[in-house]
C-alpha cells in the first residue's frame, strides 16, 4: 500500500480539474480519509445518480453572439460573489489536512466565494470566521435541546455569519455500508468542535421500542421547530435537503429565505432522485419566490451553467473541494475554484451568455 503523503506547496501541471483533484488526493488522504468523505450511503446510486444527471444532459452552442463585457458575477442574501459557486458544508475537515476548515474558508472568501461551515466542523466556529477575513453561512444540524439550538444560532450570529442553513434531510445517519466495512472512526484529534462540551443525546428506550422511530426520530426537527428557529434569527434562514415540491411550498409558507435542493450528495438515504433532477420541479414549484441552490455532482463550469439553466441561482460543491484540500491546502481549495470559474465562463461564452441573467433552458439540448 502506497504511504499517504504529505499536502504539496505547489499546483502540479497535470492538475487542471476537479477529476484530477479526485486521483490525487488519493494519494494524500489516509485509508480511514477516504472511507469517510468518498463514499455514499447503502449502493451508492443516489452519488452515482448526481453524476449521470449532468453528464446526461448536453448543451446547445450560440455561435457569433457578442459576450464582450460578459462575467459571472452574482448577489446572493447579500454577498457579492465573484461567481456562483459556494462550497457545501463538509464535516470533520481536519481528516484531510491539519488546518481543516480554515484553510477551506481562507480559499473561499479569498476567491470571492463563501463556504457554509458545519455544525460538525473539526474547527470552532469563530476560529473559523476569523481565518477566512469573509463572510461565511452557518450550516446547522438540529440537537435534541432547544437551548443548544439557540446557542449555536448565537454564536454563528456574534462570529459574523451571514445565513443560516438549516438541514433538514438528515435527522439520522443514512446506511453507511463502505464505511463499515473500512471501520471508518474518527482519530482522536478530530471531533465536532463546536458541540464539545455539550452532552450527547441518549435516548432512553422502554423494551420493544425502536432506536429509530422512538430514539432519534422523536426529537428530529418538524415544521413547528422551522416558526421557531425563524424567530431565533434576523439571519436569512435556508433549508438544505429539499427534493420534493410539496416540502418546498410548505417552506415557503414557514417563511424561509431560501432552498438548497439536495440529495446529500447520496450519503442519507440512497435511491432518491440525483439533485438536478429534482431541481425543475422544485423550481416550478416555487415560481421565483425563493432563490435555489444545488448541490451534489457538479464537477465542471459547465455543471454550474446546466444547473443554472434548470433553475439554480446559484450551486455548491462538497467531495471536490476536501480533494483540492486534502491535496494542497488553501492552495489547492482556491485553484478549484478558479478553475470551475474559468470552466464556467468558457461554457458560457460559449452559449451565447454574457452574464448569469442570459442562462436560460435555452442553453440546454432539448432532451
């Protein structure tokens, strides 16, 4: 077995796309890495679904349009963006390199992007906040007490968070066979830093009770928790984890800013629809009243353009950046970015789109 070697100082020349950030961080992620942050939830088909969804749909080419002046600047809650690209919130940063979660946020706003921090960040939330110099969101997971809820939306709020993301399709781990079967555990440097100190939940369960049904499901969030931690924050409040229109028009009646159509990149439930797929009918369903984000198996510029085209406002990406991470650093988070920025513009060059207001449907093949 080939030795995990250490982060690089420099962007090697054969390294020019999220694939090659994939092949390797391979080589600079343990085993017990790899474990965690490749792999998906039971078959995996809803991780392999995200993929085949943008590789199935084709782009339609605009020759001789005019696109002097063109960028793919954006505003979101907000932030000016150099471009619509944010990175999702990934848990535990430090299993791919020491600095974690910070080098990530330095990369982000340094490139004129943001990143969601997670609830399960291997870095406090402050000292995350106070690395990237810019402005983050806050991604949350729902505890069981109330009272910790509130107090993590405060400090997010005191740190200088910009948004507040509230994820909502994982009130339980999904099945996680490929890290069973490599008996993934996280080393001992490494833990949910911004829950230390808190006390676990531990359900106390009468015989012949279910640890799903009547442990961890009974204090997962529902629609009176969303009235109330609406009322917690002045913040934008987003929704991560939404496939299906029912649930996004229910949000928008709760009075969130925001959705992110998500499938968790595979990891919760398996053989649910990949993320873009669901994107239309979210997107029909919720008539412009809410920005949508995506993510889950963007790749390439030319992803951001297709999701873009089906209703995106903007999209985020996971597995590719803690490669670029895991890889070199701060260094290789901001060369990703830069790169699927110049992948985006060439796309959009060459369709015929000089800003993001010009991406339409039109941009894409009639399927």
């Amino acid at each position: 077995m080939t030795a995990q070697l250490p982060p690089l100082d420099h962007i090697p020349a054969d390294l020019v796309s999220a694939a090659d950030y994939q092949r390797y961080a391979a080589r600079h992620m343990s085993a017990n890495a790899r474990a965690y942050v490749d792999s998906a939830a039971a078959d995996e088909l809803s991780h392999a679904a995200n993929l085949a969804a943008f590789a199935r749909r084709q782009l339609q080419t605009q020759v001789l349009a005019d696109v002097r002046g063109g960028h793919c600047r954006c505003e979101l809650f907000g932030l000016s963006l150099s471009h619509p690209l944010l990175l999702a919130p990934v848990a535990y940063q430090k299993l791919v390199h020491a600095d974690g979660e910070r080098a990530a946020a330095y990369a982000a706003t340094a490139m004129g992007s943001s990143m969601l921090v997670s609830t399960l960040a291997s870095t406090p939330l402050e000292e995350v906040a106070a690395a990237a110099q810019g402005a983050l969101w806050f991604q949350l997971y729902w505890q069981h007490d109330r009272a910790v809820v509130a107090e993590l939306v405060r400090r997010a709020e005191a740190a200088g968070y910009r948004a507040l993301v509230l994820t909502v399709d994982a009130p339980l781990a999904g099945v996680r066979n490929a890290e069973a079967r490599a008996g993934f555990q996280l080393p001992p440097r490494v833990q949910a830093a911004n829950l230390a100190g808190m006390a676990p939940y531990q359900p106390a369960l009468a015989a012949g009770q279910s640890m799903v049904f009547d442990g961890l499901m009974a204090v997962a969030p529902g629609w009176a928790d969303i009235d109330w931690l609406r009322q917690q924050t002045s913040l934008p409040l987003l929704l991560k984890g939404v496939l299906a229109p029912r649930d996004a028009r229910r949000a928008m009646q709760q009075g969130v800013d925001g959705l992110i159509v998500s499938n968790h990149g595979g990891r919760v439930l398996d053989s649910v629809p990949a993320s873009l797929d669901a994107l239309p009918r979210i997107a029909e369903a919720v008539d412009g009243a809410l920005p949508l984000l995506l993510d889950g198996g963007i790749r390439r510029g030319s992803d951001i353009l297709k999701a873009l085209a089906l209703g995106a406002s903007a999209v985020l990406i996971g597995r590719p950046y803690i490669h670029a991470l895991a890889t070199a650093g701060a260094l290789g988070v901001a060369h990703l970015l830069r790169t699927l920025q110049e992948e985006l513009e060439v796309a959009m060059a060459l369709t015929g789109c000089r800003t993001l207001a010009d991406i339409s449907s039109e941009v894409l093949w009639p399927e």
